[in-house]
C-alpha cells in the first residue's frame, strides 16, 4: 500500500509520517499535486490558519488534484485537524468586511467551519489537551476498536459544522458540543491529531489504512 502525506508548506509532516510509519507501512511524502494519483491513500495534514492552508492549496495546484484523486479515482483521504477543516465548503477564520462570506475549502463534505466561541463555548481557547470523544456512529469503520470516551489530543479554535448531522462520526464537549471526526464516502477527517494521541490515535490510523470506503 502507498499512503501519500501532503506537503503543501504547512502541516506536522514529521510526526504523521512517522506514526504511518510505526504501522509497519512505508508512507511517502507527496510535494508535487500530480503524484497524489500513485498513491493508494492520502493524509492532509494541516495546523494553523484556515486561509493560509486554502491558500496553500490553491497556489500549489492541489485543489483540482485533490478533487480528481479523492472525488474522480475514489481514493480514500484522510484529513487531520485543519486537514480536515479544509474538507467544509467554507472557512470562517478571517471572515470580515473584507471577506463576509469566509474562504473557500474543498467542499468534500458541505459545511462550514466557525470559531468556537460562536458555537457557545465560554471555556478558555484555543482548545488544547486531551479530550475524550463520544462516537456517533458506531457502525463507522474509523473508530473500530475505539470505545466512547477514549481520549484524543487537540489543538484548535476553530470547529467543522457539517451541514448533514449524518457527516459527523464522532463529537467531543468543549463548553459546547464540538465535531471530532467526520466522514462522506472515501473522506474522512479528525479535528483531534491522530498522530499525538497514543494508542488509540495509532489504532484509528492502523483503521483509515484498512478502511473499505463507501
């Protein structure tokens, strides 16, 4: 199996590659936007800012890329923290009278992604730590193994809101309840870092590399 790992100029590559790596699967590191259709499946990483990543992408030629790699030849994608915000339709971070509608993301699965305290959260931000999930869908192959409650690192101010509940695979509270995972056919994603998260973090990537997608 070739699993790629993004490099689009931001990202904490080092440490993705190396918790792929510890699975016992060679990953490889994908520069160029063209390569991502040797690859079997795909992880974007992303930390940060939300323009910054679309950005990124847009520059890079990666969009396009992605959209006949994920949507077009059905690989499997993996999105992590703001990997996976980048999924939503739109980012908020930034919005202003400058830019009221936000910025596009790849709109892989339709939402959009707001700060938390809009979410209702008073609690102190950004949210950093360890932070327990509730699966909402248990069925999901992404949490095989992984029981309600395990805990999982996050960083981030940030929050996916999915525009169908069916979207979303798994929740964790912040002062206010907070998409963790979610998932759309072949793409899937994790506002937590599977690849900081210990044991279960190591299990839920060992699952997205054996994952069958719908």
């Amino acid at each position: 199996m070739k699993v790629g790992v993004l490099d689009y100029g931001v990202g904490n590559l080092g440490s993705v590659l190396k918790a792929v790596e510890v699975l016992g699967v060679s990953p490889v590191l994908v520069d160029q936007a063209g390569d991502m259709v040797r690859c079997d499946r795909l992880i974007l990483p992303g930390v940060g800012n939300f323009i910054d990543c679309a950005e990124r992408l847009t520059a890079g030629g990666w969009v396009d890329a992605l959209r006949e790699a994920v949507l077009e030849k059905r690989r499997p994608l993996l999105g992590v923290c703001v990997g996976m915000q980048l999924l939503a339709g739109t980012g908020l971070e930034g919005a202003g009278p400058d830019n009221p509608d936000g910025t596009p993301g790849l709109g892989f699965i339709p939402g959009r992604v707001e700060h938390l305290s809009t979410l209702g959260c008073t609690l102190r931000l950004p949210h950093v730590g360890w932070n327990s999930i509730r699966n909402t869908s248990p069925r999901d192959a992404l949490f095989t193994g992984i029981s309600d409650g395990t805990d999982f690192y996050f960083v981030h101010s940030y929050a996916f809101v999915p525009e169908a509940a069916d979207d979303v695979v798994a929740t964790t509270d912040y002062g206010a309840t907070v998409t963790a995972a979610v998932r759309r056919g072949n793409v899937w994603g994790t506002q937590f870092h599977p690849e900081k998260s210990s044991k279960a973090g190591a299990r839920l990537l060992r699952n997205f590399l054996q994952a069958e997608p719908c």
